[in-house]
C-alpha cells in the first residue's frame, strides 16, 4: 500500500527526518537561551551547542571552524556572496559571471547589480540531449574573464536539471587570474561529498531545507584569506559571526542543520545507491510506458547527472495541467523556487527546450523516504493522465 499523496519534489524541500527533530526538540524549550548571553549558563549551553555545530558543519565540508557564518537559507548566503563581493572595499572591478541555469537566488541580485552599473555576464551552457547538457563552456568562462571581474559565481548540481559543473577545474581558471569563486551548492550537499578544500572554492552556499533538516536555516562559507573576509556583511546589528551576519543565532536551527549533514554524511554510502536505482527505475518505467518523452539533463547514470533528478518532457501535454490533474502525486513543473512566477523553466530554455516541450515537463526530486511501490504508482498515474490528456488534445 502507498501513502497518498505520494512526495516526489524533493528539490523543492525535504520532511525534517525524524532524528533531525529529535536533536533540535530540547533546545526550544529546554535549553533556550541566546548564544550571545555571556553572563549565565543559559547562555553558555546555546553557545556550546552553535560551537559544536560548527565544528560538525565545518567537518562536513572540509572547511575550518571559523570558516562557517550560518544564515536563514541558500538565498541570503547566495546575496551574501554576491552582494558583500560587490560592496567590498577596495574590489578591483566592477565585473560579475554567472550563468544562465542559476538559481534565482543568484541571477535576480546579479540583475539588481547591473541595474546598479555593474557589468553582469551570464553565460550560456550547452544545450539539450548532449552529454554535457547544461555544463558550462570552460575556454568561454575563460575568456569572459578579465581584469574587472571580481566574482565567478557557478552552481555545484541545478535544482531543475541536475547538471553537475566541474567545480575544480572551474575553481582552477578564476585562480589563475586571480579571481574567487562562490558555489551555489544547495542541490549537491547532502547528495554527493562536497570539500570546499579539494574544490579550491571561496564561497559556498548550502540550506537544511534541502537535505532533512528545518526551513530558514543555512550556512555559508568563506575562506579565511590571511587578509580577512573581502566582503562586506549584509546585515549590521549585533556583530555576531565574526560581525558578517549579525543576529540572534537561531540555536535550534544551527542544531539541526548540523545534525541533518552529519546523517548525510553517515548514510550517504549506502542511502546515494538505493536513492539512484529508485530514480533510474522511474526514469526506465516512464520512458517505457509513455510514449514521446525527452529527458531534460545530461544522461542518466553519468557522472555529471545528479543521481536523485530527473525532469522529462512529456511532449504535447500541459506539464501544469498534468501536474494539476494528478493530486496524488507531488512533483514539480520548473523550479518550485520561483513558483510565484509562471513563466516557463529559464533552465530548460537555457537548454534549447521550446515553451511548448518546457511547459510539458515535470521535475522529479527523489528522497530518503521514497520507495520502489511509490515509483511503480506514480508511473502508472502519470502514464494513465498523459494518454487521457493527449487524447482530449488530440480528438480522433
Ligand atoms: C540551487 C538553489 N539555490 C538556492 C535555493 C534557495 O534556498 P533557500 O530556500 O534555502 O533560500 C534553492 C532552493 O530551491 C536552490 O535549489
């Protein structure tokens, strides 16, 4: 028997795994003091347990201790980065890159940037049905550079298609001319192992919501440069983190972010399998029952495909009317993100995909707590809906 509805939109947002609340309960109601009370052991035990989980986020990432500033999520750590660069003292240029597959949280501060005067550029990434679908052009990325930019901004793995960018060799380019890297890397921690030391990266954002952990939560990292932090904070206030986010820490919040990485990283081994042989096996199912679909991605099974995504086109069918007519089933028509905006994917138009195939197409985001029945009825679900909506679109 399935649960209904069944949840496959785990790019959008993750249930709070159970040991995930059990770690953070105490720490509303019991010990629910301020990190910043200095003068009382309220105040101490909050700060012991930010500090611990430091430590364990720290780890996690392969970064230091006072590397890590935790925020409310991956959209202020992306505004953080790109934003605080901007401001920065003494920056070189006025010159920003990202691309065009980014996540709102980082193209929409770039356009209020060049709004500003700064110079964006967003770069193209290769098309669809290629095996480096989505992936960025190195020798451009390389050539766009010059002696006014001041930031490269890249996503690890995209929350629509799954694209993983080769990070290192990316990292390796900006270096050599000098120029510091942040990582939107919200999609890939939690999923595949991420150290921001082997990456060579600057600035990293990452969320809990993401890997079952609590809303409103995340962090980001900065490489400590002997000369200090090179960018300037957003919120000014109670100087806390190093005076780069300033604000009573959400201690429960820290605690479960901490908590929710270190079960990634506990299970990952054995839970990355099990979660990519349930995603090939909805791949296999829908690509043999419904006739006419493109996959959206590089292919699955490759190293640069992130092995819990699939988005599929379903040619000819209203992906939002699909969605619409299946209630049982929780999946997504573009990035859920920017739900509040109906406008077609700019990911799968990033990738050549027409308005027509980029509204008949869902995103799936498999999880923890999916299972194989869960597969066998979304695919029978969705197959059923497609044939009836084809045939109300197509009266013979
Ligand atoms: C790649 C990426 N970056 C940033 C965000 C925003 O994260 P948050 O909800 O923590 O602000 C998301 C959320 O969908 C995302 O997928």
């Amino acid at each position: 028997m399935v649960n209904k509805p069944v949840y496959m939109d785990n790019h959008a947002t993750t249930r709070v795994d159970p040991r995930v609340l059990t770690a953070m309960l105490p720490w509303f109601t019991e010990h629910y003091g301020n990190a910043g009370s200095v003068a009382h052991p309220f105040g101490w035990d909050a700060l012991e347990a930010v500090d611990n989980a430091r430590k364990s986020v720290a780890q996690s990432i392969g970064a230091r201790d006072r590397e890590i500033v935790f925020t409310s999520g991956a959209t202020e750590s992306n505004n953080l980065a790109i934003r605080g660069v901007s401001q920065a003292p003494r920056r070189r240029g006025n010159h920003l890159i990202s691309l065009k597959t980014e996540h709102k949280a980082v193209l929409d501060p770039l356009k209020r940037l060049a709004r500003q005067g700064f110079e964006i550029t967003v770069l193209d990434v290769a098309e669809a049905d290629r095996e480096d679908t989505g992936m960025v052009d190195l020798d451009r990325l390389r050539d766009t550079i010059g002696d006014e930019t001041i930031l490269v901004s890249v996503m690890l793995a995209n929350n629509e298609i799954g694209t993983l960018q080769p990070i290192r060799e990316i990292a390796d380019i900006c270096h050599s001319k000098g120029v510091p890297l942040h990582c939107d890397a919200t999609q890939a921690i939690g999923k595949i192992s991420v150290d921001v030391t082997q990456l060579d990266i600057d600035y990293l954002s990452f969320s809990a919501h993401k890997i079952y952990g609590p809303k409103g939560i995340g962090g980001f990292y900065i490489r400590r440069r002997p000369t200090g932090a090179r960018l300037l904070p957003q919120l000014d206030g109670g100087g806390q983190e190093h005076g780069l986010r300033s604000g009573t820490l959400n201690v429960p919040g820290i605690v479960g972010l901490a908590e929710a990485m270190r079960l990634c990283d506990e299970v990952r081994l054995e839970e990355e399998p099990r979660v990519h042989a349930i995603r090939d096996r909805l791949a296999k199912s829908l690509q043999s029952a419904v006739r006419d679909t493109l996959l959206n991605g590089p292919p699955l099974g490759a190293d640069n495909h992130l092995s819990n995504n699939l988005n599929l086109t379903f040619c000819g069918v209203d992906g939002e009317a699909l969605m619409m007519s299946m209630r049982d089933l929780a999946v997504s028509s573009g990035s859920a993100c920017t739900s509040a905006n109906p406008e077609p994917s700019h990911v799968l138009r990033a990738i050549g995909r027409s308005d027509e195939d980029t509204r008949a197409s869902l995103r799936f985001g498999i999880g923890r707590f999916n299972t194989e029945e869960e597969v066998d009825f979304a695919v029978s679900l969705i197959s059923d809906t497609v044939s009836r909506l084809r045939k109300m679109g197509n009266p013979s």
